[in-house]
C-alpha cells in the first residue's frame, strides 16, 4: 500500500474549487449510473464528466503533513489552447459513447462502464493513481486503522474450498470455538463452497455488534457445525512477529504494512527483545507493500541520529520546492542492524531500507526491491467511493529515485515482470548466498557517493548490499504443501490411527515452538506416504515425497505448530530455516563494522562472510504459498 493519507483541506481556493468539482461531477456520474431509468440518458453525460474531473485532477493538492514545510501553491490559468483542446477530447468522447450506446450488441453495465471509465483515465497517468469502489476504499482504510470489524480468523483458499489457517487469540472466533481446519461452508446462508477468500472476507466483515452465521464443515466430524459469532474489532498489526532467532539476535517481522501504530509496535517489540538479551538485530521488510510516511520516518527514526535526512518529497504545487523530512529521534538505538527486503517490498519500507543504506546504519539483504517511489493523496468520493492521485515523487536521503520506470504504459510489464532478475539460475540447495555485495542494475543509471564513499544507483528501487535470492517453488512443491495442510487437518482432529496424541484441542499462544513439540518422526511422515497412496487428488505419488523429504518435514512442522500455537508460531518455524534470515544474521557483524566505521568517519571495506544453512532448506516466494486473509 502506498503511503498516503485522506484529505480533508486543500492548499489554496483554485485547487479547493478544482476538488469541489471534481467531487460534485463524481457525485452526479454515479448517482446517473445508479439510477437505471436515466442510465441510457445519461451515458455520454457520464463519461464528459470524467474526461472533464480529469482535466482537472492533476491540480489537486493537500495540506502538508507534520514535520514538513510550508510553501506556497501555485494556480495556473487555462488558456484558449488548453480549452480547445479539452473541448476536443471531450468531443471525441461523446462521439465514441454515442457509438457504444447506440450500435453495441449487448447490454451495458452503466455503473461497471463509468468505474472502469475513471480507473482507465487514472492508468495513463501513472500505476499507481488507482480507484476503489465503496467495498475496497472501505477495506483501504481499515488497513490503516490497524484494526477492522469482523471475527478473528485468518482464512486461505485451498483445492476445494476457503479454510480457517488460524484463529487470532481473544477474538469473536477464538471464543466461539473455531479451530484450524474448519472448512467455511455458508456465510449468512449463503453458500460459500465455491467462494474466493476475498468474497468470505467481504462478507463475514461488517458492523461492529452485528452478527454474522457461519457453517463450516470439521475435520473428525459427520455433520456441519453452525456458528453464530457477533462482530468486534480485530487487531491488524504491522508487526506479526517478534522473538529472539538466536542468543542475542532478535527478529522484527515489520510486515503488515506501515499504519498508524507502526511505530509503536516497534517500540514495544525492540524493548521486550532486549529484555530477552537482543544485542543485535534483523529488521524484516519482506513483503511489506507500504503506507504511512509519517510512520516510515517513525520508525528510521528509531534507528538514526537526530536531523538525519530520511526522505525528501518533490512535485507539483505544494511540492514544487523539495519538501525534507528529517529523524525526530532523541535516543536512537545503536544495535547492530540489518534490514531484509525482497522485491514485493515497496513505497515506505523502501523509504526506511533506503535511509538505512544511505546513512550506513545497517546492511541491506535480500533482493532488490519494488520500486515504488511515487506519493499519493487518497481522496474520499461521494458514496464512500475514493481514489489514490500521485502528487509527487520520494528521494533518499542522498538524492536516489526510488520509482521504476513505467513509461511502457503495460500494467502487466510493470507488476508482473518488475524482476529483472527472474531468469537468472537460482541457488541451490546447499550453497552458500552470495559472499559478494549484490551488483548494481546499471551503470547507466545515476550514481550517488555517500559521507562513507559507498556508491549507490537511482531509479528502480533498493539494491540489497548483499544479495540472497529465494528459490521459485515448483509444480510438485506446491502439490505437496498443499497435502500438508490437509493431512495436518485430519492429524490436528486425532482422527490419523496411531497418532491421536497429535491432536489439538486448544490453541496455546504466545509460546514458541519446542523441539520436543509435535515432532516429525517416522511414524508421522509413514502416515503422511499412506495419506498421498489413498488420495489420488493431491497428484503426488511417494517417491516424490521421498525425493524432497527433508523439505516435507518442514511443511508438515509448520502446519501442525500452527495448528497447536497459532500462525505466529508456524512462521517462526520457517523463519528459522529461511536461507535469507539466515544470511541476515551472518553479516550482522560486518553490520556493525560499518555503523562504527560511518560514527566515527573512517573508511571500510567489507568482505562478507559465506553463511552455509542446511540443504533441505530452500525459499519459497511468497507468491507460491496460498494467500492468507485475516476476517
């Protein structure tokens, strides 16, 4: 999610003016669209009024955010050419909708049409300038909130339908009695059997002290079981796990995105690691899409000396002059750090990678990440509708872009191909991550030397200094993480012969996994072969689980440690075999070389150690793994 925040003053009059029209022609294209009798009437008139708010969009402008300068906005007049060629446009439109509503063969969504209208107008500005509809600005807004009205429950669509991976402690659905593995049936008396995550998530969300009906079929049990569960605030945290990967290195997983309680969040976590004796850390960004740039510079503020540049913001009106943000810190930490990013990692977690990198604070590992340099406003439409307008682009704090390029104008070359380096043969298992700080992009790009003489490139995003790939998953990996979870389902309910002591009757949180727990011995993975002869439809056969079997132990942990002590734990259990964490942790040292180097102005060179892990360990792109979404 980019960062952004919704407006609520403008600038100066023109662009108050310019967001009042733009507000009232929204106002009467969906009000026309939702009123059938004059949809047929008023299709042309529609679609003028969204050429016309766009004309005018690029104008729009908000008031500063905290700790930013003040500076002036300037309104330009339309001229006679301008006008003229607005009125051309605006022809051109009228002629093409006429055509569309008198000639087409087959009915016209009206309401569809003028969505699709605005969203296709903000695509030719930017990948980034983006409409919601009521149901996803409200989603939009509940991510920032850090909290949202529904149940507890972390859902995931599998082969045959949308099952429950987790339940959130001290929610409605902990409290009902939902477990790991129910399968959601009906939501409302609807059936949900063939339902996508994101429709049980639209409708099991609601009111605060409503009630909701869910049926789900259970793992052990003949009959569907009904749940009636009233409705309450679910935490949405930015930070979902925190513990200690090894004597005196903590882990921060920073990757819920950045919200309003970001920085708190982190403030907590670093306080009650050091009480367990951290000494030194990994700051995970993996994945993390973004969100509030005041919580970016939060949170880089908690780790960088007091009026250290963090970013600086440039673009039209408000942003004509640079806009620098600076650290608010008093009393940054000074634990060894390194910050892991990947290339999902985007907008403000690059603001906090790039200010790390820059200032020499800490190492950056991983892969290079998203690119997403640009700033939106959210600008809240009539009928709870809105939109994301770019207004501006974020530099590091020596001057790197952090955007992509997209004058492709290809929506699917820029979110679908955005890694240069997918063709490139990946590690395999039992090799070290690379020993050598990762390579620019391009020489071609603009350099930028810092205080420490480290030379960094602009445009495309964060370059890690030390790369450390994941491996694509295949075919089969899918198939057999797939198995897991449902061979886990049957294990978590004590219906596997022999291996009833493996059933869990209640969820034990905030405990971290023991080796003694749940082991994954011989009898376990014997039963899961016999699972995969019995059960054509998981497409595996034996020997495939044979070939990969150290691989299958850490899936089936996985699974059944969620099962027992919640998803936390379960990802505690792949983080502390994940190829990147582990490279994270081998270079702290050469992290904290660096920041003493950087403190006390003398020059460094490093040579990064090679960090060996066990060679059943291989990453496994969040992509591949089914998505998760928390109701």
């Amino acid at each position: 999610m980019p960062p952004f925040k919704v407006i609520h003053k403008r600038a100066d009059v023109a662009s108050a003016l310019a967001a009042s029209l733009c507000y009232i022609l929204t106002s009467l294209a969906i009000e026309a669209a939702r009123t059938k009798d004059f949809m047929r009437r008023s299709f042309t008139f529609i679609a003028v009024l969204v050429i016309v708010a766009a004309t005018i969009a690029g104008g729009l402008s908000a008031k500063s955010a905290r700790r930013r300068s003040a500076s002036n906005s300037n309104a330009t007049a339309t001229s006679p050419a301008d006008k003229y060629e607005a009125d051309r446009i605006e022809n051109d439109y009228r002629e093409a909708i006429a055509t569309v509503e008198d000639r087409y063969a087959g009915e016209v969504d009206y309401e569809k049409a003028t969505q699709a209208a605005i969203q296709g107008m903000l695509f030719t500005l930017d990948p980034h300038s983006v409409y919601f509809p009521a149901a996803e600005f409200k989603k939009l807004k509940e991510d920032q909130a850090s909290s949202f009205y529904g149940i507890g429950v972390q859902i995931v669509r599998h082969d045959d339908g949308v099952y429950i991976q987790s339940v959130v402690e001290s929610t409605p659905a902990s409290r009902a009695g939902l477990r790991y593995g129910d399968r959601i049936v009906e939501v409302d008396g609807k059936d949900a059997r063939d339902w996508s995550s994101d429709q049980v998530s639209r409708n099991v969300r609601g009111a605060r002290g409503e009630s909701v009906m869910l049926k789900v079929e259970r793992a052990g049990q003949e009959a569907a079981v009904n749940f009636k569960i009233v409705r309450d605030a679910v935490p949405l945290p930015s930070i979902r796990n925190a513990f200690m990967l090894s004597p005196g290195t903590g882990y921060v997983g920073l990757v819920g995105g950045f919200q309003h309680t970001t920085d708190d969040e982190l403030r907590e976590s670093i306080s009650s690691l050091k009480k367990d004796g951290m000494r030194q850390l990994v700051l995970d960004l993996r994945n993390n899409p973004g969100g509030l740039l005041d919580q970016a510079i939060d949170v880089a503020s908690e780790f960088l000396p007091r009026e250290k540049v963090i970013v600086s913001v440039k673009g039209r009106s408000e942003y004509h002059d640079p806009v620098i943000y600076k650290s608010n810190g008093s009393d940054p930490e000074d634990l060894p750090l390194v910050v892991l990013i990947n290339r999902n990692t985007a907008s403000a977690s690059e603001i906090v990678a790039g200010a790390i990198q820059d200032h020499g604070r800490g190492l950056i590992v991983g892969e290079t990440s998203f690119g997403k340099g640009l700033v939106q406003h959210v600008f809240q439409l009539p009928y709870n509708h809105g939109l994301t307008l770019t207004t501006a682009r974020y530099y590091t704090p020596y001057g790197r872009s952090l955007q992509r390029d997209y004058s492709s104008g290809s929506i699917y070359d820029y979110y679908a191909r955005h890694d240069q380096n997918d063709n490139q043969q990946a590690i395999q298992p039992g090799q070290p991550s690379p020993a050598e700080p990762a390579q620019s992009r391009s020489t071609n790009a603009p350099a930028f030397r810092t205080a420490a003489g480290r030379v960094f490139y602009g445009g495309g995003g964060i370059t890690p200094d030390i790369e450390a790939r994941a491996l694509s998953a295949s075919v089969v990996r899918g198939r057999l993480i797939e198995a897991a979870f449902y061979f886990t389902r049957e294990l978590a309910a004590g219906t596997v012969l022999g291996l009833e002591s493996y059933r869990v009757d209640k969820v034990i949180y905030n405990r971290g996994p023991r080796a003694t727990d749940f082991p994954v011995n011989d009898r376990v993975l014997e039963a899961f072969r016999n699972y995969i002869r019995k059960d054509a439809t998981r497409h595996l056969v034996v020997t495939q689980v044979d070939a990969d079997l150290d691989f299958v132990k850490l899936r089936l942990r996985e699974e059944i440690i969620t099962a027992a002590f919640g998803a936390d734990a379960g990802q505690r259990v792949l983080l502390e075999s994940d190829p990147q964490a582990l490279r994270a942790v081998g270079v702290l040292p050469d992290a904290k070389r660096l920041a003493e180097a950087v403190r006390n102005g003398t020059p460094i060179s490093l040579n990064f150690r090679t960090v060996r892990w066990p060679s059943f360990v291989r990453g496994i792109p969040e992509s591949e793994e089914p998505d998760q979404i928390l109701v």
